[in-house]
C-alpha cells in the first residue's frame, strides 16, 4: 500500500488518529493564536490600558485578547512575556520551589525557562539548555529583557545534547522540565510548503529522539524528583506513545503523578490541551517522578 504523504497524508494521518473530532481540530489549528500574558514582577513600567490577565503565574484563561507587543521604557524590563496558556501548565506541574536545582533541558526560545526562573526567585540553579545556537541566543536575550542581571546569578545556559546528557551526569537535579522537539503540527499548517513535505515517518523519526530525552531525563533528576514531559504535538506517537514506552524500558523505576488543570482534557497517561474544546494548545504533558 502507497503511504500518504503531503497534504493528504498529513489529513488522512490526523483524521485517523481524531476519527470525527478532526474537522473541528483542523479549523481551530488554522484560526490566529491567542496569547496569555504573563506579568513580569521585576518591570516597574506597567501599561494601565493592557487588561493583564496574568498576575505571577496564575492567570484568567476565559480572557483572551490579544495583546500588544511587550516594552520597556530605558533602563527598565519588558513589562509582561507574551505565550499560549497551556505553555504554563508544565511549569506550573513541575511545582519547583526556592532552592531547588532545575534543567530545562530544551529550553530555546526561554519562555519556560523564564517562567521556571520567576519560580525560584534568585536561589537554587535553572540550567536552561538548548543544542541551537541561534536559539540559545534567543535566551539570553529573554533573561536580559525580562530579570535584573544581579538576579540572574543563579541561571546558566548551556548548549549540551539532551540525548546525552545523561552519560556525564546522573541524579542531580529535583527538578527536570522535557520540553521536547516536536511535529508541531499547528506550524505544518500554516506552512503549504512544509505541509507538501510532510510524511508519517517524520512523527515516528521525532517519537525515537524524545524517547531518548526522556530516558536520559530519568537519569539525571534525583531520585524522588520529577519530570514534566511536554510537547505541541498533537501526534499521540510523541505523546502518551512516550510514557507507554517508558513503562516498557524502564519498568518500575517511575510513576506517574496525575495532574489536572482547569482546562484541556486527561489522556491515558497525562493530559493534553487541544483548541477546538480551549482556544489554547495543541499541548501535552505527563508528569514522571523517579522512584529508582
Ligand atoms: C519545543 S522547543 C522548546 C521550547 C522552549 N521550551 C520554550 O518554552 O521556549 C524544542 C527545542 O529543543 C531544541 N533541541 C532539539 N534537539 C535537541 C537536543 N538533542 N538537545 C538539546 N536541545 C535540542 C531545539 O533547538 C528547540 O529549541
């Protein structure tokens, strides 16, 4: 049998996975992105005429403006960071606290990291780490726009394959946070010439490098310390087909912690946040804590 590929293949593929939700997932994926935004506590230059929604980490998700570019008068940090609300839930799941030492192991362009930052509030260690140059630049910026220089002692960016990390350390971190390379089918979408490429094996060929990942998370999170696994892919290969593994390869040596938000819907393994129901995602996460 040919395998589809291009356009028909991509509809045919995801029309299979989402039997009759598909049309209306289809349509939301292709509808503008919509934007929470996350007040950031270090500006002093607030815009009154910007209805935040957003105030530390908690935010009102039924307001969905969007909003206008972030600033900052000279001298000052960007007023708020601009992100689909469900890109706060795995931060939010990894619960890190003041002190604790924490990886975000794909960390580029930093909106996570940022979050896992204001989290810690100066103490313990953020590593953000990301394999692209170009997009750990995009880090640095992010840092250098958003917290003071004298609080960023505390946060590093480093540049090592998440794949491998694991073969020079092991058990160090209380928190890892995976938020790993996807299909991010929402992008194929809106691309005609990235979607006239598309091929089912590319969701299988990424499903095997986060496997990796997620394997090498294990390794380096201390026992009894958590992983939040996340991606936007809607491909459940990349997604609770991860977690299925890890029971597999790795048996007895985690547990999942179940987590729920209040929007977006369980999957059989974690929980996944799609745009037909929300307005926000496509985003999955599963929560793994280390138990050996
Ligand atoms: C989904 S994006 C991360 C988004 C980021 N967490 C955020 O919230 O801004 C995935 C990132 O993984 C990085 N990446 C891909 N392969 C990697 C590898 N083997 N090791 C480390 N980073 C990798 C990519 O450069 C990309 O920036």
């Amino acid at each position: 049998m040919d395998v589809l590929k291009g356009q028909e293949g991509f509809d045919a593929f995801y029309s299979a996975m989402y039997s009759e939700r598909w049309p209306a997932l289809k349509a939301a994926l292709l509808a503008p992105k919509k934007h929470v935004a996350v007040a950031n506590p270090y500006a002093h230059h607030k815009f009154t005429e910007v209805p935040l929604t957003v105030s530390g980490l908690t935010f009102d998700h039924d307001v969905r403006d969007i909003f206008p570019s972030p600033e900052k008068n000279h001298h000052d940090y960007m007023n708020y960071y601009l992100m689909d609300a469900a890109s706060i839930l795995p931060v939010e799941a990894l619960d890190i606290q003041p002190g604790e030492k924490v990886v975000d192991l794909c960390a580029a362009p930093g909106g996570k990291s940022f979050l896992c930052a204001l989290k810690l509030q100066g103490k313990g260690l953020l590593i953000s780490n990301d394999r692209s140059a170009a997009r750990r630049a995009r880090i640095h910026r992010i840092f250098d726009d958003y917290i003071p220089k004298t609080e960023q002692k505390n946060l590093t960016v480093t540049s090592y394959d998440a794949t491998k990390w694991s073969l020079y350390q092991k058990s160090m971190y209380d928190k890892v946070l995976l938020d790993a390379p996807c299909s991010s089918e929402r992008h194929v979408l809106e691309d005609s010439k990235e979607l006239a490429l598309w091929a089912p094996g590319r969701t299988k060929a990424i499903a095997i490098t986060q496997f990796a990942m997620l394997a090498s998370a294990l390794d380096i999170v201390k026992v009894g310390g958590t992983i939040v696994y996340s991606t936007c892919a809607l491909s459940k290969l990349e997604n609770d087909d991860i977690i299925a593994k890890l029971y597999q390869k790795r048996p007895g040596r985690f547990e999942l912690m179940r987590k729920e938000f209040s929007f977006g819907e369980p999957t059989e393994f974690g929980w996944q946040v799609l745009p037909d129901t929300t307005g926000w995602g496509p985003f999955y996460l599963a929560v793994v804590k280390r138990l050996r």
